[in-house]
C-alpha cells in the first residue's frame, strides 16, 4: 500500500509538533510519537528515535537510528506470568517491548484518515479526561496490546499452557481453516480478501476430523496474565476447562496499534489490521469528509461497521461465501457484517431486545459491585442479555423464532473491560468481574452440551487488548503543551494528532 506522508503546508508544525513532544518534561505521560514521512516511519521518544521502512512483504529495514531506538526491543516473551508484570507495573520505556512494532506502525498510516502523528502514551499514564483509569490500554507496549488466547476443542490440539505468541488478526484465517472455508486466493492462508493474519496451524490437530461448529467469546480489555492465573488457581473454572482441553497462547495474542476496542473487534474478524480494514480507533477525523468519526460508544455501535472500508470481508461472509445457506451468529458484537443474526440488527431496525432494567438478583452477579458502580450494573445487564441470546439460539429458540445450530457464534463479553478500568487489572473489581464472565460463559457451554454438539465444535477465547495498571500520580494531557506553543491541533481518540484541521 502507499505511504501517504505529510503534505508539505504541515511539514513546519509537524516539526515543531515533534520537538514538543520529545520534551523531557512530557516523558512521564508521552512514551514515544510516531509519524510517517521521508518514505518511512518514525518512532521519536525524549531518549531517541529510529527512521525505519517497509523492505518487502512483512520485512523492515532501519534507516537511521539517533540515541535510543524507542522501539529496539520487541520481544514477545516479556513479563511473562503475573508475578513478574507486577514487578515491573507500569515498566518504563527502556524495560518494556513493543511486539510487531514495525508492522503495527506501519499499518496504520496506510489508511488515507490517518493522524499526521500518533502520540503512544506512557505505560503508567492515567487518563483524568475518562475518569482516571486505574487500568489502561491503547498503546504499542507489550501489557496493554498483550490480549489471552486459547483455542480448543474439536480439531484442536490439547496442548495446556505454550510458551507461543499469535497477533489478533491469526484468528479469523485460523477459524476458517477449521471450519473448511474456499480460500480466495492460491495461498494457504488466504481465506479472506486482503487478510494480514496467518493460520495458527502449530495449535490445528491434521489428524482430528474438523468441527461442524466453532464459537468464539471475548472477553472485552482482560489482561492475559491475571486470566491465566485466575483459570489456574480454579477462579476461573469454565476458562480453565478450555485450556486443559486444548491450547493457551502463553506469550498472548497481540493487537494491533491502537490496542483499542472496536479497532481490535474488527481485526479479530476480518483478518486485518486497524489500517486496513478502517475501523482506526475509537474516534478520528476523516479530512476526505472534513467530520470526526466515533465508533466506540453505545449509541454507535450498531452502525459502526459502516465505516469498513469498501472489500473487507468479515469471517461471516467468508463463511456464507462457502456455504450460503450456514447460519451465524453475532451476539452483542458490532462487527457483524453477514451476519445471520445480530444484537445490533435488533437495534437497527428499532427493536430493542428486551434487557433487564436492573442488575440485582440477576445470575452471575457481583452485587457487591454492581450498586456502587453506574458501569459495572450497566454492564452486567448488556451481558446477561447476551447470555439470553446465546443460550436461545443453541436451545433452538429466542424470541418466539426458532434457530439452527449455528455453524459459527461470536460472544462478545464487556463486563471485564469496565472491571479492569476500574479498579485496574489486579483489583477485586477486576477479579469479579472475571468470575462474573466466566460463570456466564459456562452458561452457554452447557447449552451446547444440551445440543449435543459438544465435541463436534471448536472454541476460541481471547480479548481485543490488554490491560495495564497506570500510576495515579502520572497524569497531564500532551495537548495543553502543544497549545502552550502554539501549535493547533485535532486530537482524536487519545492520541490520533491532525495538524490545521
């Protein structure tokens, strides 16, 4: 894809906006910015910076280093298991990794709407513009973009706990892999249009007959380290039971930058990168519309995937372009074009399921959590109704409409996301939050034993991101710094700079 660069009327601010955030003083909150220019990227920091560029499919070469290369460690096996995050939470530049820091980087500026610079902020840096976060993601580091994976069941191998790493978009050419999907093109992974991701065959078993069904659940922002340890010490027990019946990634499945919700979401189910399907962040600004875009929100999930850009395949058409008859399911996910059915579809067309018009008495319900936190009941509430859809749909009825067995289901779960925001990722409120969602996954685990399909599907668990626990004291915006040099800026989603927009 073409590198768009800066034009050259903001080749000025852009300098000035650079110098300002390499600041010394900003290096508490700002962890590096990146920008693409002179046929290649940067990654800047107050230490250093690299110039870098694309070599060839997959491949980068340096340009030229000055001081510290901010992104020179990209190992995959960085604080690995939860007693050594912890260690070193938030862990400051020169300690932390940056998996895939020259793809993910990359990416991003392939896409026309694109930020003349993305500010990447420091791991402990916590937010006062959402409320003070006490967990956080959104960022390059390893922590934050560091989402649990397991796969299991029919056609997979039960290998338990692996020192092995994967990237979010593997999933959906891995899923259909399992399932059997027509490839688009003469290549082994290419089984859907203009995928960045590969399939995960370390974990396939070749000599298992492939599942009639496969479900995927995510868990919304969960931090991979304290599920594994959770699923370990038996407080998580419906997590644990896919990990011994098939394959945890221990290293964990990156996201790509941002580590962000619906930008992950989507990567998840198309394949592609956040550059390359155009679901870019939470919000940004589209200069070709001249109009901010947001998609993250509850009002604007159900039209979000408007803004795919035109030939994204999501997995759901991959599937019906193999079987036009199969029948899928998006279940509280807004990423779900072609899918047969969809929580949002309801919301499109003005019929609001029916939800619960409170949390209390409700199952699998932390009420300890639930009254003080406005999130954590509202939450709680848009999960059990997922569970209600779900749980229908196996049972062969929802609504007063009767289903087949879905060939494929995706469960989104949101309620360890608000928990681990809140209180951060090693908080009682984290830790509820897990057990919560955990305790409904296992409700529909026994609805697919209840249909008798239980060893003829496959299973997939992973989040959009990681979580990270942030400094209180570390707090500031880049933007007043900016301002106070006069440079105007548009700062969307955190971090996405448009010079004069």
């Amino acid at each position: 894809m073409a590198t768009p660069g800066v034009a050259p009327r903001r080749f000025d601010v852009l300098e000035r906006a650079l110098a300002v955030l390499a600041d010394p003083a900003l290096d508490p909150i700002v962890d590096m910015a990146l920008t693409c220019r002179d046929a290649g990227y940067e990654a800047i920091a107050s230490t250093g910076r690299v110039h870098f560029r694309r070599a060839g499919p997959g491949e980068y070469e340096i340009i030229a280093v000055d001081g510290e290369n901010p992104i020179g460690r990209q190992d995959v096996d960085r604080f690995i298991g939860l007693d050594d995050e912890r260690r070193h939470a938030p862990p400051h530049r020169r300690d932390n990794s940056y998996p895939f820091a020259f793809d993910h980087i990359a990416q991003l500026f392939d896409h026309p709407a694109a930020p003349d610079i993305c500010v990447v902020h420091s791991a402990g840096h916590n937010w006062e513009d959402q409320g003070g976060h006490r967990g956080e993601h959104g960022s390059l580091g390893i922590v934050q973009s560091r989402a649990p994976l397991v796969l299991a069941g029919c056609g997979v191998r039960a290998d338990g706990w692996v020192p092995r790493s994967a990237r979010l978009v593997d999933l959906a050419p891995t899923i259909a892999e399992l399932l059997g999907c027509t490839p688009v093109a003469d290549d082994v992974d290419a089984y859907l249009s203009g995928a960045d991701g590969r399939v995960l065959r370390e974990v396939l078993d070749p000599g298992a007959r492939r599942p009639r069904h496969v479900v995927g659940f995510l868990f919304d922002g969960t931090n991979a380290n304290v599920l594994y340890a959770m699923a370990a010490a038996g407080e998580a027990p419906n997590v644990a039971r896919l990990l011994e019946m098939g394959t945890a990634f221990g290293h964990g499945a990156f996201a790509g930058l941002p580590s962000v919700t619906l930008a992950n979401h989507t990567s998840i189910l198309t394949g592609r990168l956040p550059g390359h399907h155009g679901i870019l962040h939470n919000a940004w600004f589209d200069r070709r519309s001249g109009r901010q875009v947001i998609t993250n929100s509850s009002a604007n999930w159900p039209t979000a995937m408007q803004h795919l850009d035109a030939g994204v395949e999501t997995l759901h058409q991959a599937i019906h372009r193999t079987w036009p008859d199969a029948f899928t399911a998006s279940v509280n996910e807004p990423c779900d074009v072609d899918a047969s059915f969809s929580t949002f579809e309801f919301f499109r067309r003005g019929e609001v399921p029916p939800i619960p018009t409170d949390a209390v008495g409700l199952p699998h319900t932390t009420e300890r959590f639930v009254r003080p936190s406005k999130d954590y009941a509202s939450w709680s509430v848009i999960d059990h109704m997922a569970v209600e859809q779900a749980v229908g749909i196996w049972s062969g009825h929802y609504r007063d409409v009767s289903y087949p067995a879905p060939r494929f289901m995706w469960v989104n779960f949101a309620l360890t996301d608000t928990g681990m925001h809140e209180g951060g990722p090693y908080s009682d409120v984290a830790a509820a939050a897990v057990r919560d969602t955990d305790a409904r996954l296992g409700e529909i685990l026994r609805a697919i034993e209840h249909a008798g399909v239980f060893d003829e599907t496959a299973f997939v668990l992973v989040s959009d991101h990681g979580m990270e626990e942030t400094d209180p004291d570390v707090r500031g915006d880049w933007d007043v710094a900016l301002r106070d040099e006069g440079i105007a800026v548009r700062d969307e989603g955190y971090g996405f700079l448009y010079l004069d927009a």
